[in-house]
C-alpha cells in the first residue's frame, strides 16, 4: 500500500488497514485504486463499508473485504470504462496463470457477425454473435493493438491485474476471479463462459497427439482451458461443442506429457458427458468410450480396458456397422489391449481380421492398411514370430517408400520397426545399421528433442548393448536420458524407460551399484505413475532383482521376484511373456542359491 501512498500518514494508513482486514491483497489493490483515482480515503471508505455491508451473510468463499474492493471499483469504473470491465469479466472465466494477450485478437473473429470461422472443426459454425453481446465494448477494441495496451496498462494501473514487463501477459489473482464471476451479471455468465471457450478452442490446434510442435502452446493454455471446463462442470449444463473438444484435445494432451492419471479424468469427465447428452448408443459416445479403455489400458488397468473395449467393439458394429473406419480402430485397440495383457492369440487374431478388412475396403496402399500391417507386424514380434514379422515390416516399409519417400515419419518409423526385428532375431549388423540411419534421418527432419529422434537414440544404444559395444551404448543412453528429463520431465513414462534402459546397461557392463540405484529410483517413480501392477512396473521390478542377484544379494532377488510374480499374475495371463520371464528368473536364483556357483539372471530389452 505504501508504494503507491507513500503519503498517506499513519493514522489513515491504520484505518484503511484495520478496513480491510490487513489482507494484502485488497490493501495492494486499494492503494493502486486510491493513487490512480485520486479519490480521498474518506469516500473510499465509505463506498467500501456500504459494499461490505452488503456482502454480510454472503457465501464465505472469499473474504467480504477482497469482494467489497474489487466490487467497488469495477462499479465505479464501469460507466466510463466498459471494455475494462469487460476484459476483467472475461478473465474471471480464465485460469490464475499469466493470460497471454495474444490470445484476446480472435475474439473479433468469434464475436462479430458475419465474419465465418476459419477452422469449422473448432468453432462448430457457431456465430456466437447474439450470446456474446455483453462483451461486446471489449469486442470493440481487441482489434487495435494500442487501444487494447491502453486498456490492459489502465487495468495495471487501477490494481485490478498485474502486467508483467517483456511476458506479453495478463494475471488476476484466483481469488479476485472469484469475485469477478460473481461480479458478472447471471444473465451475461453463459455467454461470457462460452466466450472463453470459443476464444481458446480457436486458438489451439486439435492435432495433438504425437504432434510436439503444438505442445507449448498448449502447456500455455492449459490452466485456462481447465479453469472453463470446470466452470462447466461446476454449473451442470451441458457445454457446448467447443467445451467438448477442449475436453477431449487437452486429455489426449495430457496423456502425450505423460500426466496420465489427470488425462483420465478428463476422459471420464468427457464420457460422462457424451452418456449424459447423447445417451449410449451415440457414435460419439462410443468413441469417448474408447479412448477412455485406451487409457486405462496405458496406465496398466487392463481387466477395466479389455471390458470397455469389448462393449464398445459390440456397440459400434451395431451402431455404425463391422466396416465402419472407427469399427476398425476400436478392434484394432482391443488387440492391443490383448497384447498389453499376454493373450497374444486372441490379440493377432483381431489384428489379422482388420488387416484383412481394411486390405478389402480400402487397398493395399492406404494409409490406414499400411498401420494395421504395422500392428500385425508388431504382435508377431511380441509372439516370437520373427519372420513372419520380419516379412510385413520389410513390405510395410516398401510401400512407405513407395508412397511417402525415405523422409516421412511413418517410412522412419517402419525402419526403426523393421530394425528392432532384425535385433530380436539376432541380425544384429543389418539391425545396427538400420538404426544409425534412422537416428541420422530423424536428427536431420525431426531435430534433437523430438519424441521421436529420443526413442530412435534409445533403439540404437539396446543394438550396440546387444551386439557388446557397452561404452557406446552408456553414452547414448546417458545422453538420452539427459534429453528425456530436459523434455519431459521426470515423470513421463517416455523418462523411466529411459533410466530402466540405463540401468540394464550399467548392468551388463558390471556397473552394479550405478544399475541398483537407478533402478531402485526409477521403480519409486514408476509406481506412483503408473502403479505397482502396471506391466512396466513388474518390468522394472524384475531388472531390479536380476541386479541384487548380480550383486550378490540374493535373498533380497528372490524377494523380489516372489511379490513380482504374485502381482504379475494378479494383473496379467499366466501365459504372458513377463510372467514366464519372472517365475523362470526366480526358479533359477533359488537354485543357484543353493549351489555354490552365482551367475545373474537375464532381463529383457525393453
């Protein structure tokens, strides 16, 4: 308060904060308010003790103080100042984190008839024109970049937001935005909510997933685009077509960052709703339902997956019929469901079907057929059936040359694919050089930090582990672990592959304490993310024991083992790889246990 009063003497400055309760917050915005309007702390005082006498009795979800001085000076700058009073409403409905003012531009797009929206898929051919009016002074000046500074410099100025210098951004504090949405007339809520929506729903782009050039747009804008959903859900009604999409695009987001659990949330929030407005049977709750047992699939709730998805396959051949594309995709993710949970046969049985189909409706070279040969491809080498996966992975990426060129993605991933292939059936030459011209390819389209380049690294460095060059191996994987917890932090499951890839090569190359502590911190990690039955979870707590056995503990090894081994078989088949995996490592430490001899267990490449 004193930085703006630096006058105001003692006395006075007493009673304005014995006023307001000494909350720092209302005494910073009252001393901006008092400096800037050159209004006398007398009027001030009273204005504020008749607004606060008002408030008596109210719900206690903010100080009445905080409520009484925002509401006092939007009330006496709304005659004047409209479009002020506008952009705070409208910020009411945004998120606590900085508002980029780049953002505010496309509410003339959204507001102002007949001007059409230029992606249809994201404003839904909404006009919005008669239910954004109230913001419509605001509308007035977004389009001209030094009539909107003014605005935002006159809000700074008055207390009511801060302005950080050079971030190009706008913060109200959570608590004021309570108070402005309760500020805003009920009548003008609804359209000033969907204004929000709309705003953010043009602004980002749906194409998410696997689509890292989007990504820090998103992290921008997803405190805000989570503060209008739950305003959404918060007041019961239906949402619109853009709260939908927003709930959708930024639960797929999520889940490309690795923030799993909060990506599920959304997704059921989103089927909830799609059951609630549509009812069942709708193609669009089915397809809600699907991603939904998708991720319960990722996160390792493969009973819970495997079930929806098998409603949903019923439900979606009778809604839309066995041909329909989004049938197929739906069949084709609870093969993987299968896959995931070791019933390999039910999985390339269902992989085989949709190839099939998809070979009869749409051809041998749609993009569509050439994924499904990737997927069968995929499960036979999950089954061991390495030439018969070896054989669709060489015509795969025939025909991605064919179609796309040598620097697609998708050719870069069928050689990556066709690599790891020539790695399991031990080519290791042609599965190396396969490798180090993927890596080099994706270095040069992709750049250094992208997803893809990580996982290419990643393959190369199992192939030099395999084929025994260790110091080559430890430096990529050192490298690429590096570039994974810069990226995308230490939690995303791309990250703990990535230190359990490590540690299996420190490992091998006799550096046991190095591999027992990254294993034992990756295993710590994984289980909060993923849980302790995730398959990858188990994965990790077999690698760990083969290294306590390594390093001469084995009774710690067979402990191990022993609760990885209930928990494998509580979460997956009995006949699924990781399980044979476990119970064959643990039968054998209890035998070498027992001998005089100490050799370590093998753990996969992952």
């Amino acid at each position: 308060m004193r930085s703006h009063l630096p006058d105001l003497d003692d006395t006075d400055a007493d009673r304005l904060a014995e006023t307001l309760e000494d909350l720092p917050l209302a005494l910073e915005q009252a001393g901006a308010w008092l400096a800037s309007t050159g209004m006398s702390l007398a009027d001030y005082l009273t204005a504020l003790d008749i607004r606060i006498g008002r408030l008596r009795g109210a719900p206690e979800r903010y100080p009445a103080v905080v409520a009484a001085a925002w509401n006092l000076a939007l009330d006496m700058t709304g005659p004047d100042e409209p479009a002020v009073v506008d952009l705070l409403h409208l910020c009411g409905f945004f998120g606590s984190a900085p508002i980029p003012f780049d953002l505010f531009p496309v509410l003339a797009d959204i507001v102002s008839p007949p001007v059409q929206p230029q992606h249809s898929r994201q404003h839904h051919g909404a006009s919005a024109s008669a239910d954004a009016q109230p913001l419509a002074a605001l509308t007035a000046l977004v389009a001209t970049p030094p009539l909107f500074g003014e605005m935002v410099h006159r809000l700074q100025t008055l207390g009511l937001a801060k302005v950080e210098p050079g971030t190009g951004t706008l913060t109200v504090h959570q608590l004021v935005q309570t108070v402005l949405r309760d500020h805003t007339p009920p009548e003008s809520r609804p359209a000033v909510h969907a204004t929000a929506c709309r705003m953010l729903a043009a602004d980002l782009s749906g194409d998410v997933e696997g689509n890292p050039e989007v990504w820090p747009r998103w992290k921008q804008l997803l405190p805000h685009v989570l503060a209008v959903l739950d305003a959404q859900r918060a007041s019961l009604t239906s949402g619109s077509d853009e709260t939908g999409w927003l709930r959708d695009r930024a639960a797929i987001y999520l889940a490309e960052i690795g923030q799993l659990n909060a990506a599920i949330d959304l997704f059921e929030q989103t089927l909830d709703d799609r059951l609630r407005v549509l009812g069942p049977d709708h193609p669009n709750t089915l397809i809600a339902r699907n991603n939904l047992a998708h991720n319960y699939a990722t996160v390792g709730r493969l009973d819970e997956a495997i079930r929806m998805q098998e409603r949903t396959l019923t439900d979606m051949v009778g809604a839309l019929g066995p041909d329909h594309p989004n049938t197929l995709f739906v069949r084709e993710n609870l093969a993987r469901a299968y896959e995931q949970a070791g019933r390999l046969d039910e999985a390339v049985h269902l992989y085989e079907q949709t190839l099939t189909d998809r070979l009869r409706i749409h051809g041998p070279d749609h993009p569509h057929t050439m994924v499904s040969r990737n997927n069968l491809a995929l499960a036979y080498d999950t089954a061991g059936r390495l030439d018969e996966a070896i054989h669709l992975h060489e015509q795969t990426l025939t025909d991605r040359l064919r179609i796309h060129g040598p620097d697609h993605p998708e050719t870069l991933t069928s050689r990556g694919n066709l690599a790891r292939s020539y790695e399991a059936a031990g080519r290791l030459d042609e599965a190396v050089r396969l490798h180090e011209r993927t890596l080099t390819d994706r270095l040069r389209i992709l750049g250094p930090d992208h997803p893809h380049t990580l996982i290419s690294r990643n393959n190369l460095a199992s192939a030099y582990q395999i084929a025994g060059r260790l110091d080559e191996a430890i430096h990529l994987l050192e490298q690429t672990l590096t570039d994974h917890l810069r990226i995308l932090g230490p939690d995303h499951p791309a990250t703990l592959t990535s230190r359990n890839n490590l540690a299996r090569t420190y490992k091998t190359a006799g550096q046991l304490e190095e591999a027992i502590r990254l294993y034992e911190q990756t295993l710590t990690d994984i289980v909060e993310v993923l849980g302790p039955d995730h398959p990858d979870t188990l994965l990790v707590c077999n690698n760990l024991a083969t290294a306590y056995e390594a390093a001469g503990r084995p009774d710690e090894a067979v402990r191990l083992y022993e609760q990885t081994l209930t928990r494998s078989l509580r979460a997956l088949s009995p006949d699924h790889p990781l399980v044979a995996m476990v119970r064959g490592n643990l039968a054998g430490t209890m035998k070498r246990r027992g001998s005089s001899g100490s050799i370590s267990g093998g753990d996969p490449n992952d």
